[in-house]
C-alpha cells in the first residue's frame, strides 16, 4: 500500500487526527515533511470549529508537538533525528509567529489548535507573538493555547512562554504536581467526569470543560483555559473528557504511565 509523505500511518487517540481536522492536519504534516513551507502553518480568522467556536486559531504540522505526548502518532517521513526536529520546529514557530502577528486582534485566539511547541525557543517566540496579539486587541481579545513540551525529556518552563497564556496538558495526577511546579496552570485529560460541578479528583480540583456536557457551550464563550489567574488562585486544573477517538486515546494514556 502507497503512503504519502505526512499520512499519519498509526493515531493514539489525538482528536486532530479524525474525523474534518484529519484532512486540515494530513495536509499540513504533508507540507512541512517536504520543506519548511510558510503554507504548511494556516492561520483561520474566525474559525468555524464546532468546539472552540468563533475565535481566530492556527494550526501547524505535527512535527512541532513532542513526541513524549502519549497521543503522539505514527507519521509517515517524519523527522526523527533530534536535531534536525529541533531546527525545524523553532522555523515553523517563526512562520507561525508571523501569522499571528498577521490576524487582526478583534476575537480571542486559540494558537495551535494542531502542533505545540517543543522546545524553550519555540516557546519563546510563540508566546512572543501571543503576548503582541493581546497587547494590540483594543477589545481585550485574548490568546492561549496548551502544551505538553513542560513534560520530561523537554521540560520548558512556563516562564519560557514570555507570559502568554499557556495551560500544561496533563494525564495524571502526579503530571500535574510536577506541572505547577514549572509555574503552570493545568489541564487534565481523563476517561470520564465524576461531575458537572468543581470536585476533587484524586486531590486534584477540577473545573470540568462545559463543552463535554453541552456542545453549545463554545471555548469562546467560555474561556477559563484562558483564565489563568483564576486557576492559579483557586488551584483548579481544567478536566478534559477524552473526545474523538476515546478507546485508542485512553490505550495510549494507560501505556504511556506504565
């Protein structure tokens, strides 16, 4: 069977690798394993997202996410050598940097709906651009975005982000202790909720996303992802139901802790 060069050949569970996203993110992971494209960032004004709703977002290739996110897949030609990964992912920040800087700053943005940045440079320019964009909002639009890159082998600290609005992706408890101590605020992936309402969950205080129990309820209408003053005074991490693929992602979240 032929493979085109970025065809995710094995998904763990990644929600950007189903369903209309899949082909958004093929394309993209296409583009960027052939040369360092400025088309292989794309950058949506008012993007028509069911779940984030109308907000303006970037995606950028896989490449740029650590390959230590158990939710990580299988891509065909993708960039193994460590330093050559590097060197591109720190390019596609700059390239999606720009675009950033591009977007007019009237509706909140969610930077990297696809990709992450995997290394303190990546981080720093991004949230460079993350912090630009809200100072340039004249209706104190806001941008933010997540990441697993806090996590061990790359261990970026939160302060490496410049100040923008960065919550740490976590899958346990015990991620999320280590996370804040980084400086982050948190948000959890697990198999299900045990409430609708803010509880403790392993002695962890969990704000549940309004999105898996109401799909009107848009991250643009909602943004506490953004909130991060909020979730650092009250100590509550933002708990994410697995959506898209819920068997192959717990599989992969179960693996990845043994």
């Amino acid at each position: 069977m032929a493979h085109w060069i970025g065809e995710v050949l094995i998904n763990n569970g990644c929600y950007t690798n189903f369903g209309m996203v899949k082909h958004t993110t093929n394309r993209i992971n296409g583009k960027a394993l052939v040369s360092v494209d400025e088309s292989a960032v794309t950058a949506v004004e008012k993007s028509s997202n069911g779940k984030i709703g109308i907000m303006h977002a970037t995606y950028a290739p896989q490449l740029t996410c650590p390959t230590s996110c158990p939710m990580y897949p299988k891509i065909f030609g993708d960039i193994t050598d460590s330093d050559v990964r590097l060197h591109v992912q720190i390019q596609f920040a700059e390239i999606e940097a720009r675009k950033i800087d591009a977007l007019p700053a009237d509706h909140n943005l969610r930077a990297h709906v696809v990709g992450d940045s995997s290394n303190s440079i990546a981080a720093g320019i991004i949230g460079d651009a993350m912090v630009r964009y809200e100072a340039r909002s004249t209706n104190g639009s806001l941008a933010y975005t997540y990441t697993h890159a806090w996590d061990e082998p790359y261990n970026v600290p939160e302060s490496d982000w410049h100040g923008a609005r960065v919550l740490a992706s976590c899958e346990t408890d015990e991620q999320i202790t280590r996370a804040r101590s980084l400086g982050y605020a948190c948000e959890w992936t697990y198999d299900e909720h045990e409430s609708q309402k803010v509880h403790e969950r392993d002695g962890i205080k969990v704000l549940p996303c309004p999105n898996n129990f109401n799909k009107d309820v848009t991250c643009a209408m909602c943004m506490k992802c953004a909130d991060l003053p909020l979730l650092k005074a009250r100590n509550w991490a933002i708990g994410l139901a697995i959506h898209g693929a819920k068997i192959k992602a717990c599989k992969a979240i179960a693996a990845k802790q043994r």
